[in-house]
C-alpha cells in the first residue's frame, strides 16, 4: 500500500504496570466551580452553532433543517469545549469559540455521513433519527457536504485573526479530515485494516485522532504558544483522540443505546479493538491514552483543572459495572 506514512501509534507504553484507573480520574466530586464554568461554555457554544447556522440568504427549507437537525440540540460538544479549553485565552474567547463550532460542524458532517445505510447503517444519532431517517438519503448528503464547507467558511472568516494565522488553520483542518486524515481512517474502517500495513490504532488515530491533533495546532497558533507547550499540547490531543476511539469502540459493546444516544454493536464485524484485543485490553488501553493525556497536561500552558473535568466526564460514560474493582484489575495486569 503506497502513501502509507501515518504517526506510529505506539508512543507510549501501554503495560506501564501503573494502577489501571489513576487516582485523578476517579473523583468528580469538589467541582462546582468547573462544571459551572463548562456548563456556561457549552451554552455558549450551542448558541454560537444556532447563529453561525442562521442565514440571509436563500437556503431549501428542507436542507437548512436537515444541516439543523444534526447539528442543534445534541452531542457532548466534546471537541468545542476542549479546543476552548485548549486555546485558554480570555481575550481570544470569541474567536475560539468561532474555530470550535467550525470544529464541531465539520465533526457533524462525518456523523452524517457514518451513519448513512452504506456505512453504518444507523437510525439514531444524539437521541434523535439519523438524519437520512428523517429527510432522506439524498438531503442527508447533502447537508453534510453543507456543514463540512460551512465549518471551513466559518474558520476562514473568523474575526480577530491575521490572513496568515486563518489561512494556516484552513490548511490544517482540511488537511485532517480528508483522503489522508478522517476519511481515510473511515475507508480503512469499511474495507478492514487486514491486508494493509496499518494496525487498529493506526487506524483510529486516522479516524479520529488526527482531527484531535488539528485542534492542538489551531489552538497554538491562536493562543502563540511556545514550541514546548505546542507539542505538548499536539501530544496531550493525540493521546485524548486515541483514548476517544478507543472509549467508542469499548461503549458499542458494553453500553446500551438509550445511554449513548446511538446505536451500539454496530461494529461486530468490523477490526476494532475490542474485536481484534477484547473488552480487557480496550479499557486499559483507553485509560492508559487518558492517563497519559493527563501527564502531557502540566507542559501545555492550559487550565488544567477545566481539562481534566472534561477527561472525567467522558470517564463517566463508562457504565458502572465496568468501572471494575481495582483488585480485579491489578489482577488482570
Ligand atoms: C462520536 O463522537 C464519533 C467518534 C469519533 C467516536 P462523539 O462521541 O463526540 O459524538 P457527539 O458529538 O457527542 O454526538
Ligand atoms: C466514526 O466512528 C468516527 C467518525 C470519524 C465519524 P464510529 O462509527 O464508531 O462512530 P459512532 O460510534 O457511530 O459515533
Ligand atoms: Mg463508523
Ligand atoms: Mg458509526
Ligand atoms: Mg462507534
């Protein structure tokens, strides 16, 4: 397979014999202030979409509802609010909320069209139908090509920012999630990773954890960070997206539809981790790519706290039953 120089994913090791969930990550509580402060931001962003989705111009009715349908009223906003958090600059606030919606439609997209019959065959997305249930197939493409060229717009004319600085950000989102980035990791995900040179992770990182790493870059050039702290901060974000897939394959199989808001074992026949490792290896692999998210953090320049509330509170997706009793666990190393 030419062209197939993709970042090795073993940049850590993953038996460190460290304690299977670290301390950090099991307590929430204490964190009124924190939650308070994400619960404002997402607000904040929710806001933000429904605005920069509002136009003058002419648009099909059943379109612009289509692009809304997918876009308002759902999802964790996990990306916006981690770019916000990433970019930690009172006086960039607005911009990088801007770059995040940009983010977060240009993520939406991709749902739409994963869960289209000829990928993944979804019917719910965000506790809602998937968008091709509601307004077909056709307009589903449709508005995700209208949100992904949308959320390039919206990145390319965001305010407070020189033509340099938007242009190299324009560069680096397209570039993640094309033939190279995130549609490629979803081609590798139908055809299967066999018969290629890449493995599982690699391909997660393609799907998923590249855009993760864009996000560092954007929000570097936006908050001129120096070259340490942008690869810390490229290296924390390509350790979250690892744990991120990894987390969604783990939940397709011990979590339940109503819980995520989607459907689950969708990826039986598919070459994930769990199908290729089993559920034991996926969850200490996820933690130990959350863990070592965490140690990159103190190098990053960021509010720490805030990012490590977000790193617990897709922790908490988990279900309970398998937050498992740390003698099993050590037992199980
Ligand atoms: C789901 O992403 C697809 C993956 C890349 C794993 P999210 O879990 O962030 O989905 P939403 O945005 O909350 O719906
Ligand atoms: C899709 O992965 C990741 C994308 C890049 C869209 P999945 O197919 O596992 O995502 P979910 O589980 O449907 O959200
Ligand atoms: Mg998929
Ligand atoms: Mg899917
Ligand atoms: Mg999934």
């Amino acid at each position: 397979m030419s062209g197939t120089r993709v970042r090795n994913s073993a940049t850590f090791c993953t038996t460190t014999g460290q304690m299977v969930e670290p301390q950090w990550l099991r307590t929430l509580g204490g964190q009124e202030f924190v939650a308070q402060t994400a619960g404002k931001l997402r607000s904040r962003i929710d806001d933000r979409l429904r605005t920069l989705l509002d136009t003058d111009e002419y648009a099909p009715p059943q379109l612009l509802s289509a692009m809304s349908h997918a876009l308002l009223g759902g999802g964790k906003r996990f990306r916006p609010l981690i770019f916000v958090m990433m970019v930690s600059r009172e006086d960039c606030l607005d911009a990088s909320i801007d770059i995040g919606c940009a983010v977060e439609m240009v993520h939406t997209a991709s749902l739409i069209l994963d869960d289209l019959p000829c990928m993944d065959d979804a019917e719910l997305r965000r506790d809602k139908p998937t968008t091709h249930k509601v307004f077909g197939q056709a307009t589903a493409i449709l508005a995700a090509i209208s949100l992904l060229t949308l959320g390039i717009r919206v990145l390319s004319t965001v305010h407070g920012l020189g033509d340099g600085a938007r242009a190299r950000m324009t560069a680096i989102l397209s570039h993640a999630v094309g033939h190279t980035g995130l549609a490629a990791g979803q081609e590798i995900d139908l055809r299967g990773v066999s018969g290629t040179s890449l493995d599982v992770e690699q391909k997660n990182w393609l799907k998923t954890g590249r855009l993760f790493a864009a996000m560092a870059e954007m929000a570097s050039i936006l908050s001129q960070r120096s070259v340490r702290q942008q690869a810390s901060l490229t290296e924390f974000a390509s350790h979250l997206g690892s744990a991120f897939q990894a987390l969604d394959d783990l939940m397709d199989v011990v979590a339940t539809k109503n819980a995520l808001g989607k459907d689950t074992g969708k990826d039986i026949d598919r070459e994930t981790m769990v199908t290729k490792s089993g559920e034991a290896v996926t969850r200490r692999t996820y933690i130990d790519y959350l863990h070592a998210a965490n140690l990159a953090l103190p190098h990053c320049g960021v509010e720490e706290e805030l990012i490590r509330f977000m790193l617990r509170s897709i922790h908490g997706l988990v279900p309970s039953e398998i937050h498992r009793n740390p003698v099993t666990e050590l037992v199980d190393r």
